[in-house]
C-alpha cells in the first residue's frame, strides 16, 4: 500500500534555481575553488591585505559611481559642483570624504602589500609573475591618486597637477608628448580636466580590474607562499582552508579597515580652497601626502638645476622600480627567512626611513614658506 | 620565554583583537557629534574598553600559553591579566610620555644649536631643506631610541606580570596537530546559528544607528560657499486668514476707489470752474481790444 504520495527531497524553487545555474556555469565547482584552497600554515591576519584592496577598491568604485551623478567634468563646473555635492546633496560631503580617504587607504594598503611580500620573499620563484602584476598594479593605484587629485579643481588640485606634469615633463624621450597630451594644452585647462576625468574613471579602473584579474589567476596558479618561518610539520599540521577562517579575518580587516576611512572621514572631512586659477597667490604648490617625500628631495641643493631634477624626480626613482621589477631575477636564492636575508631587511628599513625622514621633512619645512 | 616577547606576543594581538569592537563605538561617537579622544566621549570610550579587553586579552594570553607555551591557562586569565596590566600601563604610560617628550625637546634645541653653529661657522651655504632634514635625523635618532627602549621595558614589564600566569598553568601533552585541534574545539560556538543571528542583527541595529545620527549636510560648511538652491518656501494656506486679507485688500482698493472718483469729481468741477472763468475772460478780452 503506497502510504506517502509525495515524493522525499523534491527540491525548493530556489535550490531549482542554483541547480539551473550550476548545469550551465559550474557554480559549485567555482565554490569549491573559491573556498576549499589550502593555506599552508593555517589562516593569518598577514593574508588578508589583498582582500581588503580589492574591498577598497569595490568601494571606491561605489562611491565614485554616485559622485559621478552629481559631478560635472568641465572647467566651468567642476568646482561648483563638488562644492554642490560637499554642501547640498544629501550625505555627500560623506561620501566624497569617504572616496578621498579611500583613495589614501588604498596607496597604505598596497604599500603594506608589497612590503610584506618583498619581506616574506614570496616575488621567488614560482611567484615572479604575481610580483610583477603587482608593481604594475601600484603604478595604476598611484595614477588613481594623481589624476583624481584634480576633479576637485580647487587651487590644491590645479597646483599639485601643475607640479605633477612638470616632474613628467622631465622623462627623457616619452615626457614631453605625455606631458602634453595630459595637459591638453600650454596651460591646464578644460582639456587637461577631461582627460584626468577620462583616465580617471574609465581607463585606470578598466586597467585595475584586468590586471587585478590577472593578480588573482597567477597567484591562485602558484599557490600561498604561506609562512616564512616554522618546520614542515608544523606548518602541515596547521594547514586550514580559505572558509570558513580565512574568510573570517579578511571580513574582519574589511570592516576594520572600512570603519578607519569612516572615521577619518569624520575629522577631516574634504573642505575646498579657493577655485583654481593659474596665478598660485599666497598659495604654495605641494603634492598628495604619498608623493610628498619626493617633492622635499627635490628641495635639496643637490638636485637643484635641470639635471639635478631629473635625477630625482626621474632617474632615481625610475632606476628604483626598475630595480624592483627585476627583483625576482636577481634574487635567486630560494631562502625566504627573513632573518636569513640582512641585506632585504636593511634595505627595507633604509627605503622606510627615508621615506618617513623625507615626508616629515616637507611637513616642517611648510612653516619656512609661510 | 623572554619577558619581552612574551609581553608583545600577547599584548600585539590583544590591540588588534579589541580594535575593530572599540573603532565601532568610535564612529557612532563621531557620528554623533562627539570626539572619542576627549570629555564624554572619551569616557564612554574607555568604560567600553573596559570588557572588550579583559575578553580579548584572555582570548589572546590564552592562544599564546597553547600555541607557543604549550600550557592551558586557568580559567579567568583574561580578568586577572587586566587588572595587573591596567594598573602598570596607567603608570608606566604616562611616565614613558613625559620621558619621550622632555627627551625630543632637550634634543631638538641642542640639535638645532649644534646645525646653527655648524652653519654659522663652517658652512654658511646649507640649505633650508638640507637644515630641516639634518636637524630631523639627529633629534629622530635619539628620540626614536628613547621610544623604543621605552616601549621595551613596558613590554618588559607586561610579560613579568605574564609570567607568574604561565607557571600557574597546567602543561599539555600531544603533538602539534594535537594542540591544534585542541584550541580549534574550544573555539567552535556551541550555537552556530544563534552566534550568526546575533551577529548579523546587531550589524543591521549598528548600521541603522549609524545613518541616524549621521548629518546629512557638511558639519565643516565652506565660509565662501553660498547656498545655490535653498528651494521654494512653503507656506500653509488658511482660508480663513486668506479670506480676511482679500476682504482688506478689497476694502482698501474700495477706499483708493472712493478717493479717485472723489477726486475726479473735484477736478471735473474745478474744471468746469475754470473754463467757465476763461470762457468769461474770453468774452472780455474782445472788448479790451475794441
């Protein structure tokens, strides 16, 4: 005698619904990739630098979409409608404060990034590809930070544009058409504003997702580098997977990091200067804070003169990239201890110092222009 | 294990195990008005810190007695490691501050003497941005090293407090993978989907607090900026007001009414008036010139 005429396990709509897609896509095959991968070692806070970049970046993809609504790209406007967006729309002063510190979040990030594998030594070998999409990667974020420092076309923005394009002016056989093509004109102008819009918002973050992408793929091909330090068999026996705590603590850093640009958003909020004009007044011309080291080094007598610039504004950190670039093949040597490698730790310590000495210098040095 | 690393492998993790808990608070306190780092605000934040870091600081001590120490704490390690640490950083703290600071300002003015003289006296061409830098890596040093012996000897001084923790616990035996599991079974909520639902609900209740308080216009208004579009003023229609200011309106426009046509009528007649006088003149003036 049949007792029960419904069938057992008959699926609910929405699992009929994941089983139509996973036929026709592989969903549960691009789950298990995604969040069965081994971590040798087990999860660490260290691995989650990449996944609060990519956060940020979402993020600032978010937030610039909806500045986007209200501002307008031209000469005339710019600046009017930024005030109009920090002034009148409706928690906009919000979100553009959010977007500037985002912006800054993300130079930390990617810098912290990449300290922290140049001090691991996971650019070795298999890993030289991920290393070098990720300089490339830099290179994006730091064009991110200039071209969008201008939207605002406030005296800040034009001025440190000004000084942006005359350091690029300065590379040999590519800086001149660059500079001219960036500024649109001999001065900057409508045109200048629309092309930093344009690689602002279309071409830098097109850019970004693609080598981002790339970033992705070739590390999942390689594999974790893992922990520098511990036997195998520790490092075996605390081996975890991506889920559930790997996953843990990058939402974790995500809502760390997310609550820092919000409360930096708080107590410095975006306030223009005055509207850009080509006359600086009492004024005095500085880059965002990340380039400020750069701009004190050039205050230097040394570097004083046309060839003197040059040298620092262009050879030397040019050489440096490029050093940095061959990096992972000229450091062969499998050992990735860090305190089995005295000269990679000098060296890093040596570029933070001068860094941090050099930043701070042009800090002090605002009170001997006033 | 040294004082020291025992001091930071702890406190390290504890700074960071608090923050993300002690940064929400932040950010509703700055979103309501209020700075965490002074007055009110700055109370409520520290009676917040309060359980998040006795709860972190136990959660933490207690990864590092299994992981490193391979010994169990007794329970209660994270009450009793606060009140002892509290106690050393509310002293040590502030000294460590005074130091640093009486410290970097000797170094600065000696520094800065030291560059002049040096500039005065043997090399008059030095640079105002050599001079800054110059004067900075020397002072920096000396208060960097100060900082950081300072900062030793509070990690010191925590991983002291530490240790008598570690000799009251019980060992434990078993291997790597053995520990591992171990801690990893301690960690595992007993009620999964409760824990979710809690979290979950109170990042949705946080959320909604937070949009609350936060202005919907700059707190920091530029001083140039003029308002481009205040938008129309409403107003509210009474009819029974509208009615009596038509009746006023009407009866003074009855009233300007009344005095036209008064006035018109005087005029007509003080016109009639004259042209009866000039008709009269008119009349005369032949018989002047006959």
């Amino acid at each position: 005698m049949q007792q029960d005429s419904q069938p057992v396990n008959q699926p609910n709509p929405l699992e009929k619904i994941v089983e139509f897609v996973d036929e026709r896509v592989g969903l549960k095959n691009i789950q298990a990739k995604m969040l069965n991968e081994p971590i040798p070692g087990g999860s660490r806070w260290a691995y989650a630098f990449g996944s609060v970049l990519l956060f940020i970046f979402i993020l600032q993809v978010v937030t610039g979409i909806l500045l986007m609504f209200y501002y307008v790209p031209s000469a005339d406007h710019a600046y009017d409608s930024t005030q109009y967006i920090i002034h009148e729309v409706d928690y906009g002063w919000f979100l553009l404060s959010y977007h500037f510190w985002g912006s800054s979040a993300m130079v930390v990030m990617v810098f912290a990034h990449m300290s922290q594998v140049f001090l691991w030594g996971a650019y070795k070998k298999p890993r030289e590809l991920v290393w070098l999409v990720g300089l490339a990667l830099f290179g994006v974020v730091m064009g991110f930070g200039f071209t969008g420092y201008l939207l605002p076309w406030d005296q800040r923005a034009y001025w440190a544009t000004v000084v942006g394009v005359e350091i690029m002016d300065k590379t040999p056989i590519v800086g001149d058409f660059m500079a001219r093509f960036l500024k649109g004109g001999p001065t900057p102008g409508q045109m200048t504003l629309s092309r930093f819009f344009v690689i602002h918002v279309m071409v830098l973050p097109a850019a970004l997702a693609g080598l981002a992408g790339l970033h992705i793929f070739l590390f999942r091909k390689a594999g974790p580098a893992g922990p520098f330090r511990g036997t195998p068999e520790e490092i075996k026996a605390k081996t975890d997977y991506f889920f559930p705590r790997q996953i843990w603590k990058d939402i974790v850093a995500m809502a760390s990091v997310f609550l820092i640009i919000c409360s930096l958003a708080f107590i410095e909020p975006v306030v223009l200067l005055e509207q850009a004009t080509p006359d600086p007044g009492d004024y005095h011309p500085e880059p965002e804070w990340y380039f400020l080291f750069l701009f004190q080094l050039l205050r230097l007598k040394i570097f004083g003169g046309e060839l003197g610039q040059f040298l620092g504004a262009i050879a030397i950190p040019g050489a440096f990239m490029a050093f940095l670039a061959a990096l992972p093949f000229i450091d062969t040597n499998p050992e990735r201890n860090l305190f089995k490698r005295p000269i990679a730790l000098v060296g890093w310590i040596a570029i933070m110092a001068f860094i941090l000495i050099f930043t701070v210098s042009a800090i002090i040095n605002r009170d001997f222009l006033h | 294990m040294s004082n020291i690393k025992l001091g930071l492998l702890v406190a390290w993790p504890t700074f960071w195990t608090g923050f993300p808990i002690k940064m929400v608070f932040c950010l509703l306190l700055l979103a309501a008005h209020m700075h965490p780092w002074e007055g009110a605000g700055f109370f409520l934040l520290l009676l917040v810190s309060i359980p998040v870091d006795i709860w972190a600081l136990g959660l933490c001590a207690r990864t590092v007695f299994i992981d490193r120490l391979k010994v169990d704490s007794q329970p209660g390690i994270g009450v009793g490691l606060w009140m002892r640490w509290a106690v050393f950083s509310a002293i040590a703290l502030p000294v460590i501050k005074i130091i640093v600071s009486e410290v970097t300002g000797v170094a600065k003015s000696t520094t800065s003497s030291i560059v002049h003289s040096f500039k005065e006296g043997l090399y008059p061409g030095l640079g105002v941005a050599e001079q800054i830098t110059l004067e900075l890596v020397m002072w920096g040093s000396v208060s960097t090293l100060v900082l950081i012996l300072c900062i030793l000897g509070w990690l010191y001084g925590l991983g002291w407090l530490t240790q008598s923790f570690v000799r009251e616990a019980k060992s434990l035996d078993g291997t790597e993978e053995d520990r591992a599991n171990f801690w990893d079974g301690l960690r595992i909520p007993a009620d999964q989907p409760l824990l979710l639902t809690a979290f979950t609900g109170a990042g949705v209740v946080l959320v909604f607090v937070f949009w609350t308080l936060l202005p919907s216009t700059t707190p920091h208004p530029h001083e140039e900026y003029q308002f481009i579009s205040k938008g129309p003023k409403e107003e509210k229609v009474e009819p029974k007001k509208v009615l009596k200011e038509a009746e006023k309106v009407l009866a003074k426009a009855e009233l300007v009414v009344k005095k036209l046509e008064e006035e018109k009528g005087g005029e007509s007649k003080d016109l009639k008036g004259e042209k009866t006088k000039e008709a009269g003149a008119d009349k005369a003036q032949p018989e002047k010139k006959k």
